[in-house]
C-alpha cells in the first residue's frame, strides 16, 4: 500500500497518521542515546583528553630527549673543482634536564589539576544536557497527554452544539446560546490544530537533545510521577560544596596556586646534561672517525627586564580571582539549591490541590448536565461550570508536567549528570 492510501485510510479512520511508525523511547533510552550522540557532551569529553594531552606535554620535560642526525656535505671552490670535499657523519644525541627549581613538577601538578577541573566541567555540561533533555522529555510527555485532552475536549463541545441546536430549534433556548456553544467549539477545534502542532515541535526539540540531525515523529513513554520527597529540607551547604562546578573551580584555584609557585622560581638555576656520538670523515662512506661529546651545563638568569617578577605578580592575581570566583560560585550555588529545594516542594503540592480542583469540577459538570436538561440552572451558569471543568483539565496536566519539571531542576542543581 502507497503512502496516498495511508493517508486517505488514516483520513476515513479518522485517526492522526502520528499513530503508527514511530520511534517510542523511554527515559532511561533517550539517556542512552543522549550520551552516545549529544555534541555537547562530545565537545567537553574532547576538552578532557585535550588536557590530558597537555599534561603529558608537560611531563615529558622529565624524560630524556634522544635524537638522531645523518647528513651528507659538499664544499668546494670554483677556483679550483678538484678541492671539493664531501663529509659524512650520522650520530645519537642524548639531553637531559637535572635540575630546574621545582618548575616542571609544579607545572605538572598544575596540569593534573587542570585534568580535574575538566572532567568536573564535563560533569557540569552532563548535568546542564541532563536537564535540556529531561525537560524535553516532559514537554514531549505533556504534548502527547495535551492532544488527547484537547481532542476529548472539542468532543464535548460538540456534544453541546448537538445539544443546543435540539433545545433551540425547540424553542427552549435562544440563538445567543447556541452561538456561544458553537463558538466555544471553533476554539476547542483551534487548540486541538494547536496542540497538534505543539506536538510536532515537542518531537523536533527531544530530536534535539538526543543529538539527532534528522527529525522524526518520536513518541515517549513515562509516568507523571516522581519520588516520595523527603520531610526535611537537605543541607544545602554539603550539596553546594559537593557540585561538579565547584570541584571545578576548586582544581582551578589548585592549578592557579601550582603556577603561581613556578613563576616564583623563574629565577632559579637550570641545570642540564647532554652527549652524542657519532661517526664522520671526508669523502669515505660508512664513516670511520668516532666523534663523542658529553657536557653539563649551568644557566641561571640574572636580569629579565623585570619580566620574572611580571610573570609572578600576575600568577599571583590569577590565583586570588580563582579564589573569589571560586566563592562566588559556592554562594550562587547554595542559593539555586534553595530556590530549587522550594519549587519542587511547591509543585508536589500544586499537583495534589490541582487534583483536588478537577474532582470537584468533574462532580459539578456531572451535577449541571443533569440540571440544564431539566432547566434547573441558566445557560450561562452551565457553560462556567463546562468551562471550569475544560480549565480544571488542563491545570491538573500542567501542574503533573510542571513537577517534573521541578524536580529536573532540582537534579541539576544538585549537578547529577546524565547517566545517574
């Protein structure tokens, strides 16, 4: 079968072509995925193993240098073409530093610390991609929810059109009513083309946190639920000294103490050693001549123009504004803990009141049908009772997917990545 029939089938069923051949994923699947694929994340897992790079190029000052040289010469005059001389030689040069102050240790425990602050930056961006995707999720898990509602919901008010076009045309009521009730259904038809829509951009969004190119029409699974919160406040100095970003900074202000301790000794003595052997001769090949060096050798600066003492004051400043933007962090964090610690608190309870609001408006809906059909109350009194109970509807579905939401933000406050 075609696509063409698809459509007109879906068309005659009266069913949204969404309905079949989709991709449906679960949390724990979008996660997955996620970590596999999201650029972001990518992008700082290669920031790692940059500085891990950087901190081998540091280390290898420790190590010997070994090189070797082979060359090949010819000299001559054109006074004289038979004075030309060809020279051979080929050879091993070994170098090693001895002593240098204590500045590539330090600049190695620098770059050790440099390593940790970018794996804490990496679990940073986890748990900023962990909250991208959650709240994809859940705006994806709210469309779903919200185009089943919006389509019950332009249901009814057909429903009531059916319903007052009979008691009109019966003379029990008045052409306003029934003008009302068909416009009440041309919005509920809007806002199910809205929800429709709003769904293909929820789709589009989640295809994006998982680092897809392509878009499709992907569909979630889940529940509206989360755990049980615990009855009392948790300490929000101990999570705030223990969030990745502020391990971050800390290895920052130990990488910035680290450098700060080199520029200090950029006026100690350097000691080194170095030798080479190697064969040479004129105009003979292989060479048989055995040339050796071997030397240690001793600098020390004695002037630089004050650029030494630059260099010091300067690692020095660096490392007081790694401190203070260090703090600066720690009490930024302590207060998003707080104010996230307080939303989640608040949409836990919104959902049970938002509950206890759609109860009582579907018990009060019930009770009007039956007394407009029996001419107890007013037309407009009904049509407020049909329109809390539309609204009721909607709220207790916001405040479900606004929990969720909560308690996304309250996990990446707490700086959980991804894959926790």
């Amino acid at each position: 079968m075609n696509r063409s029939a698809v459509y007109a089938l879906l068309l005659v069923l009266g069913m949204p072509f969404d309905t079949f051949a989709q991709d449906v994923l679960t949390w724990n699947e979008c996660v997955a995925e996620a970590a596999q694929s999201q650029p972001a994340l990518r992008a700082a897992d290669a920031s790692v193993r940059q500085a891990r790079a950087d901190r081998q190029i540091a280390a290898s000052e420790r190590r010997p240098g070994i090189s070797a040289a082979l060359s090949a010469s010819n000299s001559g005059s054109t006074a004289s073409a038979s004075d030309a001389l060809t020279t051979y030689s080929y050879g091993l040069s070994v170098s090693q530093l001895v002593y240098d102050g204590g500045v590539t240790s330090l600049t190695v425990s620098g770059s050790d610390e440099a390593v940790v602050a970018r794996q804490e930056a990496y679990r940073a961006v986890s748990s900023e991609q962990r909250l991208l995707l959650r709240t994809a999720f859940v705006n994806l898990l709210k469309a779903q929810e919200l185009v089943g509602i919006a389509r019950e919901i332009a249901e009814r008010r057909q429903q009531n059109v059916r319903l007052l076009k009979l008691r009109y045309d019966a003379g029990r009521e008045h052409l306003g009513s029934l003008r009302r009730s068909e416009a009440d259904l041309a919005e509920a038809e809007f806002e199910v083309a809205q929800a429709e829509r709003g769904l293909v951009l929820a789709q589009s969004l989640l295809a994006s946190a998982l680092g897809r190119e392509t878009r499709s029409a992907l569909r979630v699974k889940g529940e509206f639920g989360v755990a049980s919160l615990p009855s009392t406040a948790p300490d929000f100095e101990a999570l705030a000294h223990n969030h990745p970003v502020m391990h971050q900074y800390e290895a920052a202000v130990r990488q910035a103490r680290y450098e700060r301790d080199a520029a200090a000794r950029a006026l100690y003595p350097e000691i080194s050693a170095s030798s080479s052997i190697g064969k040479s001769s004129l105009d003979d090949w292989p060479p048989a001549n055995v040339d050796w060096t071997a030397a240690l050798q001793l600098s020390l600066p004695i002037y630089t123009g004050g650029k030494a003492r630059a260099q010091e004051a300067k690692a020095l400043w660096q490392l007081n504004e790694q401190a203070e933007q260090s703090r600066s962090i720690y009490l930024g964090l302590v207060d998003t803990l707080e104010e996230s610690w307080k939303n989640f608190v608040d949409a836990t309870e919104q959902v049970q009141v938002s509950r206890t609001f759609l109860d009582a408006a579907a018990e009060r809906s019930t009770i009007a049908d039956a007394q407009y059909s029996n001419g107890l109350i007013s037309f407009d009194d009904w049509v407020i009772i049909e329109n809390n109970l539309v609204s009721s509807k909607k709220s207790y579905l916001d405040a479900r997917a606004q929990l969720l939401l909560a308690e996304a933000d309250w996990m990446e406050a707490q700086g959980v990545p991804l894959d926790e």
